[in-house]
C-alpha cells in the first residue's frame, strides 16, 4: 500500500463566493479549545462574511457586539464557533458581565475583552464564566502576568507593525500561553507573526479578498485596479494638481499674487502640511498619544487643506498679510473641528449614513479625540472650537454667508 496523501474532495454550492483566509495561516499551531483546534479567525460582525468563509472561528468584535441582540444574531447565524466582544474599552463594569454571561448563555466559544479594562474587571468576568476570556494586548510594556492572574485564558496581541516583536517577547517570557494576533496584510507578515510565537491568526482577510474594502460607498481605487495602480494614480493626481495650479501663471504673467498664492499651497500639501501629517500619524498608529501629539496630526492632515483653500482665495483676492492670516487660524480651527467630527462619526453613525465602516478607530487602537476626551467631551470640543472660527470669520469687515454656512455643515456634518 503506499502513503500517497489523497485530495479532499471540495464541494461548494453554484451560487455562493467562498472567503479564503491566506494560506500563511494554516502553518500555526493552532489552539485546541473544548476539543477544536483553532488557527484563523475572522475579525468581523458582518453575517454574510461569517456565513461564506473558511476560518476556523469567528471574532466577533466592535462596533455592536456590546448589545445582546447583535451578539445573538451573530451567535446563531455562524457556522462555526463565535468568540464575541463583550467591553473593556467604553464597556465596563457590571454591563461587561452580564453581557458575558449572556453570550455564554447562547452559544459564545469565548469572550473577548479589549485592552483598556481593569485587572479587577478581567478577574470579575472570568468568574462569572465558564469559557475561555481572551484579553487583548495593544501595548509592548503591558504587564502579562497582572493579566494572567485576573484569569484571561488566552492572549489577543495587537500591536500594530511591532505585533511580532510583541509576540516574540511574550512567548519567550511565557512558552506555553495560548497567542491569538493580528496578522497584518501580507502573507510575509502573517508567517512572520507565526514564527514570532502565534498560535493562531486574526485579520480582516476576508473583507479584502472579497473586494469588499469600501469608501463613501464605493469600492476602493487599490481592491479595483490593484495597490501598485492606486499608489500611482494618488502620484499622477496630485502632480495633476500642481499643473493644475501652475497653468495660471500663463494666465497672468509676473503676477506676483500667483506665485504667493503657489508656495502656500505646496507648504500646506508637503513635509510640513497634510503629507507631513499623515507620516506622524501612521507612525503612532497603535500607540497612545497624548492630546498635544494628537492636535499636531490634526492640524498637519486636516487642517491644512482647508488653510490652503481660505488663504490661497485671500492672496489671490488681494487680501492683507494680516487678513490671510487670521483666515489662516480660522481654517486650522476648521479643520480641527471637523476632524474631531470625524471621530465622533466613527463611533456615532451608521454605515449607511456614513457610506464607509464604522467603528474602525477603535478595532484599529486608533488614539481619537474621543478616546482622550470622551464623546460627551469632544461634542463640546467640536462646539467650542468651531464658535471660534465662526468668530474669527465675523471679526472680518467683509461678511460672507455662504463661507459661514460652509464651516457650520463642515463640522456639523453627519457624514
């Protein structure tokens, strides 16, 4: 007889689109829980994806797991096992154990807490239930141990970039603990977090290999033409933009307005405007920021834009030095608002509202203005800082309504 490995025979249905998870995943070791071994999960709340992928469970966190309706839906709907999120972040207390004990009551696999909760908290959830509380890690210098003895059973690591590395450090400190992490985008990634120690893979895999990743409703210009493609049409664009800018110069030689008018808009869009802001946020991405940190980003990515568009107007309109720049600080405060706004929605809104997720900053450990202010406190930011710039605006002799109305919906927008 010989040893040849025979091919599983595969039957799908005519009609459906089976989601893969890469196949980096499946060299893990995996984790046996109640019996089942476990190597990709599918970080997701959407039933369609649950109910057409081939991983191994489902992670089924933010941004309305916290309700029971949700989880129960999910719960039900799902082919295979559900670890559900019941708090940690803006959830806590003695909600995150009912919701516990009620996910457990209808089916969960396991619970899953985010990193903000408390070692109480942790310890309190993990003795109301009989299944595993897994625990997620955002932060290299988080006490594991202080974790471990508030009886989490299994580890959820993600850390951005430095997942690996905060892999690598955990398993050489505690060699058997269960590791669950964030993969990242790439296969090379995902067998580098593997080999850092992981046991298991979670990741939004099936969103993109799905073409699913959309924006304002529509499918994203890299899931369409490809990531080489985007990069290159976001290059082509904005050099269009610059050819764009600098055809008046034909118009109106030696005109001096222009040229000033040009040097503000390549300083707000360059190293020191919205690109510059862009580098220091995906930088700290995953990491705690303080609100300063955070401001500068805003100010940078934002708020530069928006001071481009008044100011370049105001020179071109033959404005005064001290007018441009007083329309200067009332579009930073503009731009702050409206991306305070944007946090807001995220956490807010509704996809169909929103055209786009939601819920993304938070399944990111992205640092907002509501992370650091709270959302009661950042409406009131949003408030109080756009009053500002309406002052600003009205302290000019020249009055203009539409510009007025223009900031009042930029950062009262709902979408």
């Amino acid at each position: 007889m010989g040893t040849e490995k025979k091919t599983s025979p595969n039957v799908e249905s005519r009609l459906r689109h089976i989601l893969r998870m890469p196949q980096e995943v499946y060299s893990a070791s995996g984790i046996v829980v109640n019996g089942r071994r476990l190597k990709s999960f599918v970080f997701t709340t959407d039933l369609a994806i649950i109910r057409n992928c081939d991983a191994d469970a489902v992670f089924a966190v933010y941004p309305f797991t916290p309700q029971q309706a949700i989880s129960h839906a999910i719960i039900q709907a799902s082919y295979i096992p559900v670890f559900c999120g019941v708090g940690g972040g803006t959830t806590k207390g003695m909600r995150t154990l009912q919701l516990a004990q009620d996910v457990e009551g209808q089916g969960a696999m396991g619970v899953v807490l985010n990193s903000p909760i408390s070692d109480l908290n942790l310890l309190a959830v993990s003795r109301v239930v009989d299944i595993p509380v897994i625990i997620t890690v955002t932060k290299a210098d988080t006490d594991i141990q202080a974790r471990l003895d508030a009886g989490a059973s299994i580890l959820n690591v993600a850390c951005s970039t430095e997942t690996p590395q905060v892999v690598r450090r955990i398993r050489e400190q505690f060699p058997d603990i269960p590791i669950i992490a964030s993969g990242g985008k790439t296969g090379e990634s995902i067998a580098e977090t593997i080999a850092a120690g992981a046991n298991a893979i979670t990741g939004d895999f099936s969103l993109q290999s799905a073409g699913f990743l959309i924006e304002n409703g529509k499918k994203t210009t890299h899931v369409v033409y490809g990531e080489a493609m985007a990069i290159l049409a976001g290059d082509a664009l904005l050099n269009y933009a610059y050819e764009t800018a600098a055809r008046a110069f034909a118009l109106e030689p030696g005109h001096e307005r222009i040229g000033k008018a040009f040097r503000i808009l390549t300083a707000k869009t360059g190293i020191y405007g919205m690109l510059g802001g862009q580098c220091v946020d995906v930088e700290y991405e995953g990491k705690n920021l303080e609100r300063e940190r955070l401001d500068f980003i805003y100010r940078l990515k934002t708020s530069a834009l928006i001071e481009a568009s008044m100011m370049v107007g105001a020179v071109l309109a033959g404005a005064s030095d001290e007018k441009i720049a007083l329309l200067e600080r009332v579009a930073g405060k503009v731009g702050l608002a409206f991306q305070i706004q944007d946090d807001i929605l995220d956490v807010t809104s509704d996809i169909e509202t929103l055209g786009k997720p939601i819920g993304s900053d938070e399944k990111n450990h992205k640092t907002t203005y509501v992370t650091i202010r709270g959302l009661e406190q950042a409406q009131k930011d949003v408030e109080e800082i756009s009053q500002r710039a309406l002052d600003g605006l009205a302290s000019l002799k020249e009055q203009n309504s539409y510009l007025n109305e223009l900031v009042v919906y930029l950062v009262h927008r709902k979408k």
